[in-house]
C-alpha cells in the first residue's frame, strides 16, 4: 500500500482521511474506518459508523478508473462547520459526494447542501478559486437515469447533480470523459489556505456555539486588522482594570468591516476568559437582535433537542436589546454589573431631545434630561473603580431622526465625564463620522489616545469586492468619475447591472443565486411611489422569517415579494440584493435631490439632517450584498406626476455614468 501525503506538507485543507487513490483502493476498510473513528472527535453515533460502511465499498468501485486522483473523506468545510462525505480530484476536477444512505429521491435540501460545499469551497479555498468543482449527491437507492453533460457556471462551479450508488462511477467518468481542463498542482492546492468570510448571522452561531472564531477566521487583511482590533481594545480594557480607571473606545469602520463581528468576539471572550466582568453586547438594531437572536435559538434548540423556548432564555443574556438596559436602570441609583459594555451601532444612539421625548411618551419619565449617550454612561460611571465601554460606529450609518452620530458621545465626555480615558481611531476626524463641531479641540486632550488599530478600514461582507463601501461612497457623494474607475476594478468580480422591469431585476436575482444563497429586494422606507410597481415598503415584515426561513417560504426574502427597508436590513446582510430605486433620492442631472412623500405629492426636503437620513439610507441598501446586485430603477409614467419620469430618468443616466451597465 502507497504512504499518504508525507507528513513535511502543512495541510489547509483538512480531513479525517487523505490519500491517493491506489492507496485508498489497496486500503482495508476497516482500518479506514479505524482512521475515520479516531478523527471524530464526537460521540461516534451508530448510524454514522453504519453510513461510512456502506459508502466505502460504492466509492471504492467508483474511484478504481482514476488511479492518479485522490481521495478525502470527511472533507472540512470551515464557514459552514460542517464536512462533506467524500471528494475526489481526478482529470484536474474537484469532486465533491454526499450521500444519503437508503434515500431514493433527491430532496431539493440535499441538492442545495451539496451545492453549498462546492460554492464555500469556490469562494473561499484559495487553491479553489480557479479549479472545476462538481457537486454530486448520490442518494443510494434513487433509480437510474441517462447521463447529460453537466452545466458549469462560469466560475467553474457545476450545478449539483443526482445519482445513485450503481452509477456514481459512470457518472465521474462521463464527465472527466467529456471536459478536458488545464491542469494544476494538487499538493499545492492541499496547502492553499482558507478564508471564510461568514455572514454575521454564521459567524454568531459559530461564536455562540464554540466561544471562538478560530474556524471562521481569515489570514487576509481583514481579518488581522480585526485581530488588531479586538487586541487593541483588551489591552484598554486589561489597562483600565489593573489601573482602576474608566476608560471608552470608539471603533470606526467602513460598511461590512465585521464591526458587529468584531463586537460579538470581544464580548464573548472576555466572558470566557474574565467571568468577573460580566462583559455585555448591546444593540439598539431591533430587527438585527431579532435575527440572531431567533438563529441562535434555533440552532440551540436543534443541536441540543431543547424546545425552543428553553433554547431562547439562555440566548436573550448573549445578545441584549440597549433600550431594555437604559430602562433597568432609568429612576434608581444600581451599580451595573457588567464592567465592559459593548455598545452596537453607537452613532444610533439617540440625542437628548429624541430620547427625552420617548421617555416622557413610553416610559412615563417627564424629567428625563440626557442624550442616550450620556445616560448610558452616567450608568455606567456608576462603579466606583472601573469599566469600559466600546462603541462600534458605522460611517455614514445614521438612518433615523434623533440618531446622533458620535457628537452626543463626545458632548457627554467633554461636560460630565473628564476623567474617563478615551482612545480612538483616527478616522474619526472624517465627515461621515457625523461630529457637529471642532473634532481637533477634543482630540487635542491629553486624556484621548489616537490608535490607527481602532479602524476597521476592509470590507469582509463583499469578499468579492472589499471596494465596494468606497464605490458606493463615490455614487452617494456623486462623484460619478471615481465611482466608474473603482467600478471598473471591482466589476469582474462583484457584478452590478441596472434594469428598468422589475421583473429582470427579480430573474436575474434567481438567475445568479445557487443552493441557499439568500437573495431580496430592499428598498428605502420612503419609496412610497413604488407602489404601483408592485413594491410597498409599508407592509410590515418579520426580520427574522425574511432572513431565516427558507425558499420554501412565503414569508421569506426568496420569492421577492416582501421588500426589506433600511431599517430591516442594516446590519444584516444578503448574498445578492434587488436594490429598488424611487423618487426620494434621485439625481437631476447635477447632484441628489431628496424628497418625501406625503399625502398626495412629494415635498423638498431641506433639512440637513434629513437629507443625511436618506443619503444613509441608501448607503446602507447598496451595501447589503456580498456578492452582487440589480438596480430597479422605474420607468415613471407622464399619467401620473407623482412618478414622472424626470424623477427616474436621470437617477438612471447618472447610475451608468457610473459605469454600471444595463440589463436591458
């Protein structure tokens, strides 16, 4: 029997069993199955032992026409956390199987499993990036059917195919018979690394499940500078404990950067590692808390076989809502116990006026007197040695009237709280930080530390373009030349096309999403005129089912007629997005011009903070896709002066300046 691979190569790719195909072949089944055991680091349960021996003998017969290929058993795919039964690589093809022991149809799931490992190893296996993948499920006793070429997207990715167990031989060898591609190093391939770039709601799973982000990380850009971060902030808050201080940081960063991400991790290894602190994350996003919150719960519940309802008391302590903790401590002078709050989204944090009005409204407190901001750390100003708070601020990312940027924060440092030490990025001198007077004043303090590994500056959401938040900086900020030069380096990768039929928009959206990559239309909430079109923004969606639930769903983002708005989608994300384009920021030829519907007729709007709102608004819609995205852009009609074409025409002209091409 041939040694497997020597041992001097560094593997990436990791399985429970590698070898080439002769050895494989010549290799007793049950010492495989010795191999196999002794990797699985669970419980071995029954049925899979049972699963393994009855898939060895049918890969055996299958692989025996290949004896240059090799072979994986339980093939590791990080972002998923999950493993695909087995892969070959034979006639320069990756080859990924799954089975379903004693199935005889092929369930649209499994499909869509198998095609999911082939496009996570696309994506985010280096030495996979230019390979041919081909997704096969072999469910055992599925009756036979004639071979046909296969369809291969163009990255190379087939699309998942059927078989059975008699004829998972002919069909690898129909298909290396049938295609001829260049060839490539396979040893080299195995030593390739990985960068999965999970969505937050994977990532949350991954965090809350193990405590670590270990097998999601990256060894990109991105993800150090995201390790530099969180070391960065542990060392304030490490400083602040041993020197009995208070102490805030502020961590900028552009859209998709993984500021949520980098919170989570911070939050739950400083519960991990220092229990004492109580660390804590908070987040005043009410549809975000709301997704995780379910995912997490649903996860809990399937894993563990708890109800869901034992499964949901243990998630709420990990992700909190900040509203409920500003309440628990609004009239009453308690100590918190938590020493570190993490604090999402912080530029969202209300300014006095708005958080006064809602207290007097909702909560019955007519003397409440304070900006969030400044109530949130007189709270935590309560503890008479030390803490830390960490705000996550988003660029550009204030979408709602009485959201106060960073400037309500700094106020409150500068008049209440001089003693706290503060450490911050330097970006956040830049004008999309939103800070309503003379920044250099207040960094010039000598209690404020300027630290360049508090910015997260790489968007990890695009993993197919980390230039896409500056793209759509340059579109917003209408700077079409510059939006067409960045245009053209990201475009190869990260497509963009525009349409004027919502029904190409939706078909393309189907056309490019394979196995469960989530696609849906969103739009801003105050796109009321694309009503006609099919689109009304004002019903009400369930964040959760609309992110959640699956194709087979109504209420879910696949069949494109529940429209997600700003509100719902920020923080989250999608594979592929249908970004729906109305009157209320459209561009005339020269600049934006900013609208609002109201009753029966748009009106000018020309306050400065709400002409932010709506430039946000659409900041946060154009970057909600990883992967790409169709502008719908209406026709208008002359019939009809609340949707004239002036207010769609040249949004549409300006968008190509762009340089994003048309569908149609």
């Amino acid at each position: 029997m041939r040694d497997p691979l020597p041992v001097r190569i560094v593997m990436a790719i990791k399985a429970y069993y590698r070898a080439p195909v002769p050895s494989f072949l010549d290799d007793d089944v049950e010492r495989i199955l010795g191999v196999l055991t002794s990797a699985h680091h669970h419980a071995l349960e029954e049925s899979q032992r049972w699963a393994w021996l009855e898939q060895l003998p049918i890969l055996k017969t299958a692989f025996a026409g290949h004896p240059d290929g090799w072979v994986f058993l339980e093939l590791y795919i990080p972002r998923m956390g999950k493993r695909v039964d087995a892969a070959l690589i034979a006639r320069n093809i990756v080859f990924l199987i799954e089975f379903k022991v004693g199935a005889k149809e092929h369930s649209l799931h499994a499909l869509d499993q198998v095609q999911d490992y082939a496009l996570d190893l696309k994506n985010f296996h280096e030495g996979s990036h230019d390979v041919p993948i081909v997704p096969i499920l072999v469910s055992t006793k599925a009756e036979s059917k004639p071979l046909q070429e296969l369809r291969f997207a163009d990255d190379l990715v087939a699309f998942a195919v059927g078989t059975n167990r008699d004829d998972l031989g002919p069909l690898i060898d129909f298909v290396c018979a049938r295609r001829i591609f260049p060839a490539w190093n396979i040893e080299l391939w195995m030593t390739r690394g990985y960068k999965p770039t999970p969505s937050i709601v994977e990532a949350a799973e991954v965090l809350y499940r193990t405590h670590s982000v270990t097998e999601i990380s990256r060894s990109d850009a991105g993800a150090i500078n995201l390790r530099e971060t969180n070391t960065s902030v542990s060392t304030v808050i490490d400083r602040s404990r041993l020197e009995k201080s208070k102490s805030i940081c502020f961590v900028t960063g552009v859209p998709g950067s993984g500021k949520t991400l980098a919170g989570l991790d911070l939050a739950t290894r400083r519960s991990l590692e220092h229990v004492e602190e109580h660390a804590v994350f908070l987040s005043g996003n009410d549809p975000l808390v709301e997704v995780l919150r379910e995912a997490l719960t649903r996860d809990k519940a399937k894993r563990e076989g708890i109800s869901k309802k034992e499964a949901e008391r243990e998630v709420r302590s990990f992700i909190q809502n900040i509203r409920h903790f500003r309440d628990e401590y609004v009239g009453n002078d308690s100590i918190p116990t938590e020493k570190v709050v993490v604090f999402d989204e912080a530029q969202r944090a209300w300014t006095r006026e708005q958080a006064a009005s809602f207290m007097q409204r909702k909560r019955g407190q007519a003397n409440f007197d304070m900006s969030e901001p400044e109530f949130l750390l007189s709270v935590m100003n309560r503890h008479a040695d030390w803490c830390t708070v960490v705000c996550l601020i988003g660029g550009g990312q204030e979408i709602n009237t009485g959201e106060a940027g960073i400037s309500e924060w700094i106020s409150a440092l500068e008049v209440r709280f001089p003693s706290w030490e503060v450490y911050v990025s330097p970006r956040i001198v830049l004008p999309e930080y939103g800070y309503q007077g003379d920044i250099d004043v207040f960094l010039a303090s000598p209690r404020v530390h300027k630290d360049e590994r508090l910015h997260l500056a790489v968007s990890m959401r695009s993993f197919r373009a980390e230039s896409l938040s500056e793209f759509v900086g340059y579109l917003i900020d209408n700077r079409s030349d510059d939006a067409r030069t960045t245009y053209e380096v990201i475009h190869k990768d990260y497509p963009i096309f525009l349409t004027r039929d919502l029904g190409s928009a939706r078909n393309w959206l189907r056309s490019h999403a394979r196995g469960t990559e989530r696609f849906g239309l969103v739009a801003s909430s105050g796109a009321l005129r694309l009503r006609p079109e099919g689109i009304f923004v004002k019903a009400d969606i369930e964040p959760a089912n609309w992110f959640l639930n699956s194709s087979s769903d109504v209420r879910s983002s696949y069949y494109l007629e529940d429209v997600a708005s700003e509100f719902v989608v920020q923080g989250l994300e999608l594979d592929w997005a249908g970004v729906c384009w109305d009157g209320d920021f459209h561009h005339k030829g020269t600049g934006w011009a900013c609208q609002s519907f109201k009753g029966t007729k748009w009106q000018s709007v020309s306050v400065e903070s709400r002409r932010l709102y709506l430039k946000n608004a659409y900041r946060v819609l154009l970057t909600r896709a990883r992967q790409g995205m169709v502008l719908f852009v209406p026709r208008g009609s002359t019939a009809d002066r609340t949707r004239s074409p002036c207010f769609y025409d040249g949004t549409f002209e300006y968008l190509r300046n762009c340089g994003i091409p048309a569908l149609d």
